[in-house]
C-alpha cells in the first residue's frame, strides 16, 4: 500500500506567492514563497478580520513576504501577531512585523524539545527549529484572544512540536490548525522536537470539537475537518501496523523500515520519514510492545518485545 492510499489528500492549491486572497469573510490568505518537500507550495500567513486585524504565522526569514503582508493590511492597524509554532518555516518573520506594526506576539511560549536528549543524540538542526523566538505573551489551552469583531481560542496541540497551538474561532466553526493537520500530506512528527503520544492525543482532541473548517500551514483550507482527522488518525495506527508486521519478521534498524513501508517515497523525505516510524517506535517502546537495547534512539535497532 502506498504512503497515501488511505488519505484523501488535497493537492489542488493554485494561489500565487504575495496574492491576497479572501477566502471567507475576514479571512485572508498569502503564502510565501517558500516552496520545498517540506512545506509544499510554500507558508501560508493568514490576517484575520477587518480595520483592526491579527496576522497568523508570519512566516520565514523573507523579507518580500512581510511587504506583501504590510502591504495587504495598509491602512488598518496589526494588533496582534499569532504564532502556531516554532519551526523556521513559520515564525521568524514575526520581528520584522512587530517592529513594523507594534503588535503583540502571542505563542504557547519558546521553542522546546517533546523529551530531553539522549545521550546519543545531537542536537539535531533538522527540523529547523526558531530558537530566538519569545512572544510577548504565552496562552494556555483554552484561553482566548479578542480583537475587533472576532475572538479566537486557542487549543493546545503538541505532537508536531511541543509548543504548538491552534487557534479555533468557535463563532465561525473554522480553526487555524498550523502544521498539526495539513491537507496535502500528512504532518512530519521528529522526535525529540516532536512526539507521536503528544501528536495522536491531540487528533483525538480535535475530533471532539465542532469546528468544521481549518486553514492550514501549508496547502488549502480542509472542510469537513474532523472525518479527516479520523482518516488521519487510522493512517498513522495503519503506519503502526506496518511496523510491528515488519518487525515480526525480525530485528531491524529503522532505514530497513522506511525501505519496506514507504515505497515510492521521494528521496528527500527518506530522513523525514525515518523520524517518523522512530516516533512510532518511541510510543511502542513506552509501551512495551516493542524492545531496543539502549534508549530508542534513530541509530538503534528494534524487535518485538
């Protein structure tokens, strides 16, 4: 079975880098252009209301994207900046916008590991993490943020890193989901930046809510949100099986994995998804489902305990 068989993936995203697009009232959008394996077409920055608006994920170290964002708001006053998250992809631009415009950064605070290091491991630079980054203030699952004519709640959601926060408008039933749920591909979770236990608790947290519409990181906007997320979550219990099925056959280190369960995978997501079966390993380890001699680290190799 291929890698997205079971997911019905929506790769139909035509709009162009620094274009202000409305795609509902009060809801704008421009993407970046940032395009890679790993962020699609690029960042998606979203400004929320009118007169007095919030920007959602500044974005990249780009200059020509905060422009475009200055130049989408003229005339109206920034009053709060959101961020979901601290990859690079999507919250170093927030300098630049405060100091443009004098808003508040909101986050769930710094950027910070899911689970200390191993002794094993080096701090790795792969997921390309923001460590500068430090909102003015940090929100807790559940508060809210009010501006003019709206007001957003944010809703805890580690898994992809550990500070993560979504950002739901319960009024519009419509969510700013960040990278937790993306609508082109399913979401990178690396440990120790992220955690598979953090990430499915948090797709089970999202079935629960009644917002029906979410505005992604990356790609288009995903309507009728919680079935997809329920397809998500049986991809990655479907992602789990196939790591145990393979492991029956024997102890095996993760590449050999990734060869037998990610077939046709574009080479230069083999890295990103070997972090991801270690994430699978790491929960089946703390389960004791599966074994490793040492800490299950991305060197070691497992077997079925």
């Amino acid at each position: 079975m291929s890698d997205t068989d079971d997911i019905p993936f929506n790769r139909d995203f035509p709009l162009k880098p620094g274009v202000v697009d409305e795609v509902r009232p009060g809801v704008r959008r421009i993407l970046c252009n940032n395009p890679s394996p790993f962020t699609f077409t690029g960042t998606v920055s979203y400004i929320i209301g009118r007169g007095k608006v919030a920007i959602v994920d500044p974005g990249p170290d780009n200059d020509a994207h905060a422009s475009a964002l200055l130049d989408a708001v003229r005339g109206e006053t920034v009053t709060h900046i959101l961020v979901t998250h601290t990859h690079r992809d999507h919250s170093p631009n927030t300098a630049r916008l405060k100091a443009a415009t004098g808003a508040i950064v909101y986050a769930e605070g710094p950027h910070r590991a899911s689970r200390p290091y191993y002794e094993s491991e080096k701090i790795s630079t792969e997921s390309g993490a923001d460590r500068e980054f430090r909102p003015d203030e940090q929100v807790r699952d559940g508060e809210t943020i009010a501006g003019d004519g709206w007001t957003l709640q944010a809703v805890a959601t580690p898994g992809h890193t550990a500070n993560h926060l979504a950002f739901a408008w319960p009024e519009r039933k419509l969510m700013f989901i960040g990278d937790h749920v993306m609508g082109w591909s399913t979401s990178i979770v690396a440990p120790p930046d992220g955690s598979m236990v953090d990430y499915m608790a948090s797709l089970q947290k999202l079935t629960l809510r009644d917002e029906d519409l979410y505005f992604s990181g990356h790609g288009p906007e995903i309507p009728d949100a919680p079935r997809y997320v329920r397809f998500l979550i049986r991809h990655r219990r479907a992602r789990e099986a196939s790591i145990l099925h393979r492991l029956a056959k024997g102890e095996a280190d993760i590449p050999t994995m990734v060869r037998a369960i990610y077939i046709g995978i574009d080479p230069r997501l083999t890295g990103a998804a070997g972090y991801s079966v270690l994430a699978h390993l790491e929960d089946l380890v703390g389960r004791g489902v599966v074994a490793t001699d040492g800490d299950p680290a991305i060197g070691a190799s497992y077997r079925l305990a």
